[in-house]
C-alpha cells in the first residue's frame, strides 16, 4: 500500500471523526464500553453457544482481537494501571472460512455481529460502514471498532512485507504468514470450557504485541524522516504548475498530468493531519512499547 492509499484510508476515517466531540471523550467513551466488548466478542468465540444473541451457532468464524485493545484486556487482567487510556478503539480480525457457503458469507458473519452489538448497546446509535476490506462500527458517531476480514478462501493481502505491522510480528513469533498464523488458532479446542483456551483464540500474545509495537515505531520514525522530503518534493511541484500555467506550451500532455498527479500525493501527505496521525501513532507505539518491555 503506498503513501497516496495510505492517506485515503486514513482520510476516510478522518473525514467521520472530524466533526465529532475531541479524542479525550471519544476515549472515555471508549472506557466505559470496554468490558462489555470484550465478553461480547468472547460470547461471540464460543463454538456451542446457545445464548440468544446466536443461538446454536455452526459457522466457522470468529473474532481475533489485535494491537492496544488486546494489550488492554492483558494488562487488566494483570491489574496493571497502564491500561487505562492505551486505547480509543477495538481492532479485530474476523476470520472465517467460506468454503462450504457462497462468496457472500463472510458478509452474514459482520451482519451477525453488528445485530448482536445493536442488541446490547441499544442506549446508542450504532452505524457499520465499509472503506475496501476495512469495516467501521461507530457509536452515537464515535468509532469504537475496526474489523477486517480474513477469509481463507480469499487472498489476504496485507500492505507489504517491508509496511505490514502484523507479518512482522507474526513472523518474529515463528509463522510463515497469516494464514499459518490463524491456523494455529484453529487447532484451539475446548474453547467452550476453558477460559484460557478462549482468551489464545480470542487475543493476540503480549509478545507478539512488542514485536508490533518495535516494527510500528521503526515504520512511523521512517516516514518522520520523510516530512523535509514531502515539503520539499510539495513546494517544487506547486511551483511547477505554476510555471505550467505560465508557460503551458512547454510542457507535453503527459507531463502536465504527471505533475499534477504528483502534486496532489505530497500535497496530501504533506498535510498537517497526515504528519501528526504518524507522529501520535509514534508516540502510542513508544508507550506500549515501553509498558511491554516490562512485562515480556
């Protein structure tokens, strides 16, 4: 995923927080749901569960909760005090296998979950909208959850193996790819009765979180490196339409258009919001770095 993908992810879920209440409240908001979350997405886990959210549920899916969220729920468990605020949202990995179902089943799997969130939280607006692979869940206009899918029958594909935060940290605890990874995570039995058992499938390890949080603090202090470039390379191509407006018969078609699809990448990732989301994502990587050292 290059720079210019990388921004209209990021942009699109800027453009449905912007006009929210600020970080501070969507956090605490975040706070008060958590505990909630996390036995709704365990309930979720369970292979026999006959509760009236899914009744008797056979479908092979189940949630994989990664990054701060899953530091969180360790760390409470813990009774560390670190846990408080490590997070303002839940990322998850929807795993499923579609192969006895159509190419479509892996959409009932969301629509399951998000019915049986509505259920719960019905003192709040819930609204699930879909950017490509990732799927936003928000509350009263807050995003509280991101969830992608991984379906084994469709090819995952993470941003690349130099950016992809998650394959080198699966890859520093010993698996191949992604789908070893989860397939390590099948193998869990017993799910239903053992606590422990449900937690490995339900939580990414601690370790596997420091191996994160190393990759994600090299990545974001490598694209810090970049801002003089981004202004740079921003500033040269304004003032090259510029000149183009000036002196259009100079220039040929193709390079016209070549400049003018450069300036809007740097004009973009030279943007005030695109540097401080690296910078804070630096900040919060460094910090769960730090409160994982101790304890991995």
């Amino acid at each position: 995923m290059n720079f210019q993908q990388k921004y209209i992810k990021y942009k699109q879920k800027y453009n449905i927080l912007k006009n929210n209440i600020n970080n501070q409240i969507a956090g605490d908001l975040f706070e008060s749901l958590f505990d909630k979350l996390i036995n709704y997405c365990l309930l979720f886990n369970k292979k026999n569960d006959d509760n009236y959210l899914f009744g008797n549920s056979k479908f092979n899916r189940y949630l994989h909760i990664k990054g701060g969220s899953s530091i969180k729920y360790h760390l409470k468990n813990l009774n560390k005090p670190e846990h408080h605020n490590i997070t303002s949202d839940l990322d998850i990995f929807l795993v499923c296998d579609t192969k006895d179902y159509n190419s479509d089943t892996y959409s009932s799997y969301l629509d399951e979950f998000f019915t049986g969130l509505q259920i719960l939280f019905q003192d709040y607006t819930l609204k699930l909208e879909t950017f490509n692979n990732l799927n936003i869940i928000s509350f009263n206009d807050i995003i509280i959850i991101d969830i992608t899918i991984f379906d084994y029958n469709i090819p995952y594909i993470n941003d690349d193996i130099e950016t992809s935060i998650f394959y080198f940290a699966i890859e520093k605890m010993g698996f191949d790819n992604e789908k070893s990874y989860f397939d390590s995570l099948n193998l869990l039995d017993d799910i239903d009765t053992d606590l422990n058992l449900l937690e490995k499938k339900t939580f990414t390890p601690l370790l596997l979180e420091k191996f994160a949080c190393i990759k994600g603090i090299k990545l974001q202090q490598y694209y810090i490196n970049l801002f003089p470039t981004w202004n740079f390379q921003f500033n040269y191509y304004k003032n090259k339409i510029k000149n183009i407006k000036k002196h259009p018969s100079r220039f040929s078609k193709n390079e016209i258009n070549h400049t003018h699809k450069l300036f809007k990448i740097y004009f973009k990732q030279n943007s005030y919001e695109y540097k401080q989301k690296i910078i804070n994502k630096f900040n919060k990587y460094s910090l769960k770095y730090c409160i994982l050292s101790k304890l991995t």
